[in-house]
C-alpha cells in the first residue's frame, strides 16, 4: 500500500513539472530596458519559471518616481505596444504576459477613455485583439456622480465566468499580470510564495490558511439572488454594444461574499465570514481575503496592516484606486502595495476609479482559484471589463490549491471516467462533453507512453502495454487525472 501510495506522489510530482513547463512555454515576460527593477525581477521569474520568451522594451523607469508611473499614450504605443504587438504576431501560443516593476501602470491621453484618456497599461494590453474581433463588446461607460469627464468605453471580458481554462485562440485577448510591490524584494516574493505554493502541493504538506470575507453592513445585502451581478443583458448578442450609466449598489459585493461563503463552505474550504461592523485584523495565515479595505465604514489602517497570508493566497479590495502606485505614499485609499508587503501572492487592483461593476467578484474569484485554475485566469474569469482600470499582480501560472492534475471541474462539470478497471485489452473513456478531448498516457515514472484524443465512451487500445500502474490525463478537460490498473 505505500508503495502504491509513493508510486502516485512520485507521478504527481512528475507530471506537475510537466504541465508547469507546458505552461511557462505560454508565458511572455516584458522587461523594460532602462529599470534596474524590471531586469531584476524579470530575470529572476525567467530562471525559476523557466520562461524564454521575453519583449525587451525602451520606456520611462517607473521604479522610484511617482510621476513616472503614468506614460503618455503617444509614448506607450511608440515604445511599448509596437514591439509587443510584433513579438504577439508571430508567437501565437502566448496566453500570459507578465509586466515588471519599472514598467509604468497608466497611460494616459488614450482616445476613447474616462477622465482625460485615463487607463490602467496592464489592461489595455489585456484587451489587444478585442478591437478587431466582430464577438467584441464595446461597454460605454459614464456615470454622473464622478464628474461629466467621466465618460469613456471598455470592452466586456470575453473570459467572464468562463468555464473552460484560457486560451488566446478561443477567447481573444491575453490575460496580463505584474509583478511589483513597494521593492524589488517584494515584487521577488510574488514569485516565491508561488512556486513554495506548488511546492507544498507536490509534496502533500497540508494547508490551515482560511479565507476571509469581510462584509461592511453598512452598504446593506441586495440582488442576494443575482450574485454575482453582471453586466451583460438578456437576449445579448456578441458584439452588440453595452452601456454602464449608474454604479451597481456597493451592497452587491457584500451579497456576492454571502453566495461565497455558502458555496465554499459546502465544498469544505475554510472560510471565515464576517458582516458586524467590526473591521477584521490580527489574523495571520490567510489563504484568501476580499474586503472593503478604506472605503470599509469602520477602516482601520493598523488592522489592515495586520492581516499576514500565506504562500499562494489571493485577495480583493473593493478600492477604487488601490493600485494607484506602487511606490510608497500618504494618504488617499488604501494600498494594496501594504498586502504584496504583508504575504499575499496574487491581488487585484485598480489605477483609478472603476466603478464596482469593475471590480472581482469573490464568488467567481475564489470557486476558480481553488478548484486549481491558475492566479491570472481566476482573476480573469471574476472580471467583467478589460481595457479599463484593472492591475493584477502575481504570477499568471501560479496555481496553489489544488494539485494541477486533480483539478475539479467547475459546476456542471464531471470528472472523466475509466472502465473496466482493472483492464488487459481496451479502456472505455467516459466523460460528459461532446468535444473530443486530448489523451495522455503515463507510466509510474511520469513518462508519457501514449498520446492522442478520445471521444467520449470511446475505447482506447491497451493491450501492448506492460501490466502495472498508469495514469490516463485529459490535459483540455480541465487537466483531470485518473489511474488505471492493466493486468
């Protein structure tokens, strides 16, 4: 039985370096030339990621000014999306793009965007494609109560609630993350506290972190039935224009926590839900956190300061401009600069106002991230809006709560099937979708002895193998993994 037992580990251990390199191989990392930062960073994710793709660009160094941070529109196309949009053309297989502290966060003077040309660089880059794309919806924007130049178009996320992984190829676009921090230390850690995720993963080691859901009550629990709240109509029709006029209650994202709390609580994840008036702090070992951070009606820094994550946790804030920089600051909201500091692995913010229709919701985010998606495509499929103010820090690939090959599908659904088990000629492969599916075969040793695609109830022939131990994995079929015996 431990043999058994250690043969599995081994395999798992094996086939999850696998299925990481298949991922670096998508992955395209930007380097500004003129940072010491971005080099730094951007070398040190390459070597331990093993990423080789790379865009070198020549733009302003943000790393230690302020001012810096926004790049004006004439500048970012000149130097930042020519030559990434040249790499793009002729490298179809990236999905993932990871920006680097040194690279500036906003841009400014767009056409076409809210106050002035206003828009978060890490999503506009998210949206390259959507432009030229006839399923693309572009979402105008505006909204009184922020001024009459706030006024401007997004496009709606293709990738929302999706339930299938990502792919450039099927759903456009790319999914951008960065890594940065108040240091180049901290931005470092992003991708340590990733792969120490993955680490304990392979290793079994088991996790006690929960996830916090921080309710204010003062904004009230509305739509509880409609969580989480979208902004895409019945009757839509891909491609067909969307407008934004009004803000969404602030209470939805307090109703969307409830609908969290209740569905994770049922799959067994340790989650801590509070809705009091208390502001929650003191608490360390967090595997995940979504709070109202400053604009909480009871926000207190030193409490927020206070919460410590553990390796691969994932966070929210529902601030407006928490990601405004990422250089140390006084005032205004909130930072999520403190939270990278303090431990987290992957959050989301915003450059400037999104409203809440822009922000994550935690249902989407969470239900993702811990059926073993990676970081950016939980981040990706909670959002509504690309192009707009979005900044998502971490590392795209990082996947920290499941094992990569014993993902869970997402509702609706189930896991793939083998029959007979044991077997000595042929395996029937059963599973829902009526797509035909990538097949791999491994042995105990992780090598992959048999390759191809499967319908499913489709027999497959294994009468030339050797008896023993093997392990069938439908790599598009959310990277299920499952055992058979052959006598």
């Amino acid at each position: 039985m431990n043999l058994r037992k250690n043969s599995i580990l081994a395999f798992l251990i094996l086939i999850g370096q696998t299925v990481f390199s298949q991922l670096s191989n998508r992955v395209l990392v930007v380097k500004n030339i003129n940072s010491a930062a971005s080099i730094t960073i951007a070398d040190d994710y390459m070597l331990r990621r093993g990423v080789t793709k790379q865009v070198i660009i020549n733009c302003q160094n943000s790393q230690n000014n302020a001012g810096l941070e926004t790049i004006s529109y004439a500048n970012f196309v000149s130097q930042v999306q020519t030559p990434l949009l040249n790499y793009l053309g002729s490298h179809p297989e990236i999905d993932f793009i990871v920006l680097t502290k040194g690279i500036p966060i906003r841009i400014s003077n767009v056409p076409g965007k809210t106050y002035g040309g206003i828009c978060a660089l890490d999503s506009y880059i998210a949206g390259f494609g959507y432009e030229a794309s006839p399923t693309t919806s572009t979402v105008h924007i505006s909204d009184l109560n922020y001024g009459i130049s706030y006024n401007g178009d997004a496009y709606a996320n293709k990738y929302w609630l999706s339930s299938t992984s990502f792919s450039h190829a099927s759903f456009g676009g790319y999914l951008v993350t960065r890594l940065d921090g108040y240091t180049v230390a901290d931005a470092v850690a992003l991708t340590t506290r990733s792969m120490q995720a993955e680490a304990d993963l392979a290793a079994g080691i088991p996790s006690t972190g929960r996830i916090l859901l921080d309710a204010d009550p003062a904004y009230g629990f509305p739509n509880r039935a409609n969580q989480p709240y979208t902004i895409i109509p019945n009757g839509y029709v891909p491609g067909q224009p969307l407008a934004i006029t009004v803000e969404s209650a602030y209470g939805d994202c307090n109703s969307d926590m409830i609908k969290t709390y209740n569905e994770l609580t049922a799959r067994s994840i340790p989650v801590q839900y509070d809705s009091s008036i208390i502001y929650i702090g003191n608490i360390s070992g967090l595997k995940g956190y979504y709070g109202w951070g400053s604009n909480d009606t009871h926000f207190n820094q030193s409490l927020y300061n206070s919460l410590g994550f553990v390796p691969g946790a994932v966070a929210e804030t529902i601030v407006s401009t928490g990601a405004r920089s990422f250089l140390p600051t006084t005032g205004g909201q909130s930072m999520i600069a403190d939270l990278i500091a303090q431990g987290v692995t992957g959050i989301k913010g915003y450059s400037d106002e999104p409203l809440v229709q822009g922000v994550a919701s935690p249902g989407v985010l969470f239900d993702r991230y811990t059926r073993g998606w990676t970081l950016a495509e939980s981040f990706y499929a909670a959002s509504r809006l690309v192009s707009w103010m979005d900044i998502v820090i971490g590392d795209p690939i990082c996947r920290a709560y499941i094992n990569p090959q014993v993902v869970n599908p997402v509702p609706g659904k189930s896991k793939f099937s083998i029959s007979p088990n044991p077997a000595s000629g042929f395996i029937t492969i059963q599973f829902n979708d009526t797509i035909k599916q990538a097949l791999e075969i491994y042995n105990c040793q992780g090598q992959k002895i048999k390759a191809g695609s499967v319908l499913r109830n489709e027999q497959v022939n294994i009468s030339a193998l050797p008896g023993g131990l093997y392990f069938v994995r439908l790599p598009d079929y959310f990277n299920q993994v499952q055992k058979f015996i052959k006598h």
